[in-house]
C-alpha cells in the first residue's frame, strides 16, 4: 500500500480516536436513573482507547524501525480489542514529564486504580461483552456482563468520594438518585479526561516519537483542559 496514504490515514485515526472519547465522554454523561443506556458510551469509549493505543504504538514502530508496521507486527498475536493489552503496551513507550503541570501524568497513565479497571471493563466489552443480551438469546455463553462492570466503577467511585456511609444514606433517598448518578458520571469523566490528558500530553513531552508533534490539532481536545474545567466539560450532542 502507498505510504503516504498510509501516513494520512494516520494522522485522521488519531482525530477519529480523540472524537470516539469525546463522544464516549457525552454518553456518560447522559447516564441518569431514567436511561440506563451504558451501550453508547462503552462502544464509543473501547473504540477510542483502542484507536488512540493503537496509533502510539504505531508512531513508536515507525520511529524504531522507519516503518509502519503491519498487523501482526503491531498486535503479535494479541486481540485487537484487548485494551488492556494495549495500555500495557503504550505505558512502556511513555516517560515521566518533569514539567510541574505533568508532574502527576505518569502516575495516572500507569497507576490510576479507576482508569485500570474502565480499561479492563472496556477491554472485555470489546472482546466479548457487545453482544452480550443476543449471545443469551442464541444460547452462548455470556462471559461478560459489561453493563454491570460499569454499574460498579460507577458504585466504587462514589464510595472513595462519599464515604460509604453516605453513599448509603443517599442511595436510600429515591428523590437523591439523580444526583448519585450526576455525581458519579462528573468523576468518572474527571478520571478520564486527566488520563487522556496525560496520554495526549506524551505526544509534547514524550520521546515515543520524533513525529507526534505534527499532531497537535487533533489532540488539542485534551492536552489543553484547564485543571478548573476537569470533570465540567459538556460532551453531550
């Protein structure tokens, strides 16, 4: 195949990747007691995370070789959907930044409890949790249930920030649901948005690539959220 289409074809899988978070991000934030809908936002979150992954690795394959790689150079052997294959691969390629704004990023890229399990939560809907109400209807076996993955990230971001004996007592008040799912849907944009920020932020900062900063317009989404505006974006179409 040219190498210039291919080259260009990066370039607008690295835009597309940034518009799948983003509107992944918008998806969750519609998430309220009356529409549980989780669908949307995993489908388009795994697609971003895997598509963003995917052109780091990429860019860092041609830096060491001076080449685009070719499928089985990229995923050897791997799952295409395996996510968290694919973090695991890109915190290898990413480098503490010693600015003091990113002084936390390299924690959050491979240390962030909440984002290890989003990652595996989407890692699994990817490989075997998209079809999980049609694999019971055609009498596979269901190994998955993504939707309640997320109902406890959900859950377990509350508790940190509540405190469990409030997270109880809210959850008691029929009237205070709204606000749970309003709360939790805030935190789990924040942890998102601060992850993808630092990763962004590896295209600046980092060394995985001498050609990452030719894609400045198409992460822009992210490496430039105020610390303010953390978790105050609004994603929604």
């Amino acid at each position: 195949m040219n190498e210039t289409y291919r080259n260009i074809s990066l370039v607008f899988e690295i835009g597309n990747s940034i518009k799948f978070i983003k509107r992944g991000l918008g998806e969750v934030q519609k998430i309220t007691g009356a529409n549980d809908f989780y669908h949307p936002a995993l489908q388009f979150l795994s697609s971003g995370f895997e598509r963003l992954f995917k052109t780091m690795l990429c860019l860092n394959f041609k830096e060491n070789n001076n080449k685009l790689p070719s499928y089985g150079e990229l995923l050897k052997g791997k799952n295409g959907h395996d996510i968290e294959y694919l973090k695991s691969e890109v915190e290898k390629i990413c480098i503490p930044v010693t600015r003091p704004f990113a002084s936390m990023d390299y924690g959050i890229i491979t240390n962030d409890e909440i984002i290890n399990i989003i990652c595996k939560t989407l890692s699994e809907y990817g490989q075997k949790s998209r079809y999980f109400n049609l694999d019971a209807v055609l009498g596979k076996e269901q190994e998955f249930d993504a939707v309640n993955a997320w109902e406890k990230i959900e859950t377990k971001i509350l508790k940190e920030h509540l405190g469990e004996k409030k997270f109880f007592e809210i959850l008691q008040n029929p009237k205070l649901l709204d606000s749970l799912y309003e709360k939790s849907n805030e935190l789990i944009v924040s942890r998102i948005e601060l992850f993808i920020r630092a990763i962004t932020r590896q295209f600046i900062f980092g060394n995985f690539s001498s050609d990452s900063k030719t894609f400045l317009f198409e992460i822009e989404p992210f490496i430039d959220i105020d610390d303010n505006k953390i978790g105050k974006n609004d994603y929604r179409f």
